[in-house]
C-alpha cells in the first residue's frame, strides 16, 4: 500500500511511489505516452503514463478516457521546476473508477451563459478552482483577525422583522399566522446589540438585496462581514478596515501563491496594499471626479461606480472616502459635530476598478436623535422598538462596518465580475444550478 497524497503536498515526497485519487482534466498521447492532467480538489498535477511501467491493457483504457473520468493513480513523484507545483509523477498502476464521456465543458471558449447553466461543473475548472480557494483562504483569514484582535462572532438572523435601509430593497417572504419577515440585508443592527454584550463582535454570513441591478458588481445574494465595535469613532473604524484588508492580503500572499499565479494576477500590485490608506472627504472626492470628468458627478449625488472608477483609479492602494452628505447615508449614521450636512461614514474603494467594497460608519446613539431619523426616513418605530433600547440602556459611541466577500475577492483576484467569486451567484435572472 502506497500513501495517499493530495496534490498540494506532493513536492514532500518526491522520490517516493504515492498514491492520488481524483479526476481527468485533460489528455494528451504519443506513442506509448499518455499525459494526463490530473486534479484531486486541492491541485492540478501533470501525470506521464508510459506503456512499458503499467501493461498494454491498463494504458490502452487510459488512452479510452474522457474528461472528467474518475481514477485512482499510483506513480512515483519526480522534481520539475518547470511543472505547476513544481514535480511531476510517473505512473505505475491505477484503478478506473468511471469512464466519461461527453463532459459539457470542453477546454474550448464557452459563453458566460452556458457555463453559470453549468456551474455545477465549470466549478472544476483551473481558474474558478483557484478563485473560491481564494475565496477560502480569504474568509479563513478574516476570522483569524478577529479571533487575534479579541473579536467574538456573534451571528445576526437572516429573517428579519424591519429593513435597515428601507424595504425597496428587500426580498419579503411570507411568515407564520400571515405575517411577513424580510431575508436580511444586513446584520448590523443586531451586531450593534451583540456589540453593547460583548464589546467587540463581529457576525459573518449570507445577506440579501433585491436591488434589479445587472453590473458587474452586484449579486442578489452575498456574504457580508459586519464587525462592530463599543466606544468607537469614525477614526477607529477607518482604521480597523485598514488593519483588516492589509491582514487578508498578506494572508492571500502567504498561502495562496499557485493560485493567484494560476488567474495570472499581477501580484506586484497586491504587494504594495500596505499602510497607510489615502483618505478623501467627499468634497475632495467630488473634486478629484471634476477634475476627470467635469460634470458627470452632482456634489450632493451618491457616487456611482463610473465615480467609484475615477477615484480608486488614482490610487494603488484601497482608498477611503469620509463624510458624506448626510441625505445619501442611512438614518443610523451620526451627523459630523462639526458639519451638520456630512455624516460620519466612511466608503472604502477598492484599486483597479472594484469600486466600493466597506460602507461603514459611527452609529447615532442618541435616543431622540434616533427616534427623529427614523420619523424622516419613514420607517415604523414599532419595528425598531429593541433597536432604540440599546440607547436606552448605556448607550455609548459605537461603529463599524460591512464588507462585501465577493467584491473582495474578486478585487484580490483580479476578476471582472463577482458572480466568480461566489460558488452558485445568484442573480437578478439567475437562481439556477
């Protein structure tokens, strides 16, 4: 009996005769060669079958089999700088467990249409193999900065009773006894519960935005970090989204080299997401986009993502965009003391086109100021009743924010949409596979 070994781990034991078990991914023959690109989930693996080691009947089904067969390899690992992974294995005997034919997905240019119809499979390709392995490393790391940083995760409901930024936005799902609930497009009011517990928390998972958006950036469902954290200002939080994003890099750097060389991404760039972060006002941002595109951008206007572009554009470092004119902030943001008309909050913009992927601010914690924005944004305060107990019951400064998962990854990868970065992307016309 031969060790079985992944893929990732082969270069430990070159020399020695192994066992690896997974999946065809492509074939070529001469002669009495096959090569074969083998994969087993955590890597890709060039194996030589040569006629003369393992028999004329076992290389001659080798040579019958289509992509995506299933097989167990057994083979001797040889160093070769010039392989992905650098080794190769020479294949001495094996065992077919499926012959395939037809597998949908051929090395050929396929449509975007025709491969999401087919994520199920597209999934075991190179590139998406070493986006969500990416994705992983990406999320492990996150959790890792909480844990070192004192964190604890307390996890929000996904069926919520109110919206926080209002119901347009909101997928409405029928409840017991005919009452509705919504799917959670944030879990940030709960965090700041947990936060008034606890001290410093943090909730991570699925939330949901049933905005009829069909960018590049937008998916319907995503995954949201959302720490929050007890007496902080705006400047803690500008500086807790720092701290985090420059951890993930240099996570995504340590452990994910194969991949990241794999989607060709021009790791220079993220070697140089350092501190410190450039930081804008949203006056000095409105300025920079008249400087570029004179009249595009009316100061007051949210920035969109052709804004977002000429901002991040000047930078090679995530840049970060401060008080906003309080009219396009949500109704729990605190007003600058020293500005009326700006909010407290901050957009972090990513480089190279992403556009924005934290939103966060410091939080109103005064009750009657609260209960005053609520009125003006028209929400029930019935719903919100537990809500304005936290500045009920020991109110303090608080803040944090939510970043986006996929947005991040796809940024870190270098990938166009996000709909890549998540395993099944849901979208405004897609919820299948």
């Amino acid at each position: 009996m031969h060790p079985i070994v992944a893929i990732e781990n082969l270069k430990q034991h070159v020399g020695s005769t192994v066992t690896m078990r997974g999946w065809l991914a492509d074939k070529s023959s001469k002669g009495k060669l096959h090569f074969l690109k083998f994969r087993d989930g955590t890597g890709f693996v060039q194996a030589v079958v040569f006629k003369g080691d393992v028999g004329e009947g076992f290389f001659d089904e080798v040579g019958r089999l289509g992509q995506e067969s299933s097989l167990v390899l057994h083979g001797v690992v040889k160093s070769d700088e010039r392989a992905p992974g650098g080794v190769e294995v020479s294949v001495v005997g094996g065992e077919i467990l499926q012959k395939v034919e037809g597998f949908p997905i051929t090395p050929k240019e396929h449509g975007p249409d025709f491969l999401l119809s087919n994520r199920h499979l597209w999934l075991r390709s190179r590139r998406q193999w070493a986006i969500l392995r990416i994705r992983d490393c990406v999320a492990k790391a996150i959790r890792d900065f909480y844990e070192q940083e004192g964190f604890i995760c307390v996890d929000s409901p996904i069926f919520t009773p109110a919206a926080c930024e209002g119901t347009s936005t909101l997928f409405e799902v029928d409840y017991f006894d005919e009452e509705k609930a919504y799917l959670t497009q944030s879990g940030q009011l709960y965090a700041e519960a947990s936060a008034m517990a606890f001290g410093k928390v943090y909730c991570f998972g699925p939330t949901f935005r049933a905005e009829k958006s069909k960018t590049r950036r937008h998916l319907t469902e995503f995954w949201m970090l959302e720490p929050e954290i007890a007496y902080a200002t705006l400047d803690d939080v500008m500086q807790h989204a720092e701290d985090l994003l420059c951890f993930v890099v240099k996570r995504v750097l340590e452990r994910r080299r194969v991949e990241l060389a794999t989607l060709e991404r021009d790791v220079a760039k993220l070697e140089a997401i350092v501190p410190p972060f450039p930081r804008l006002s949203y006056d000095d941002a409105h300025a920079l986009i008249e400087k570029h595109a004179p009249g595009q951008h009316e100061h007051g206007d949210d920035f969109g993502a052709p804004d977002e572009t000429i901002i991040s554009n000047q930078y090679q470092k995530p840049v970060m965009v401060h008080r906003y004119p309080h009219e396009v902030k949500a109704f729990y943001m605190k007003r600058d003391p020293h500005d009326a008309r700006k909010a407290l909050c901050v957009d972090v913009l990513a480089p190279e086109g992403i556009g924005e992927i934290i939103g966060g601010s410091q939080r109103e914690e005064d009750l009657d100021v609260l209960r005053g924005r609520i009125a003006e944004h028209k929400l029930p305060e019935e719903a919100f009743s537990w809500y304005l107990d936290l500045r009920r019951y020991g109110s303090v400064p608080h803040g944090g924010f939510g970043l986006g998962l996929e947005r991040t990854v796809a940024w870190i990868c270098g990938i166009e949409h996000v709909r890549e970065a998540s395993a099944y992307p849901r979208m405004m016309y897609r919820i299948y596979p």
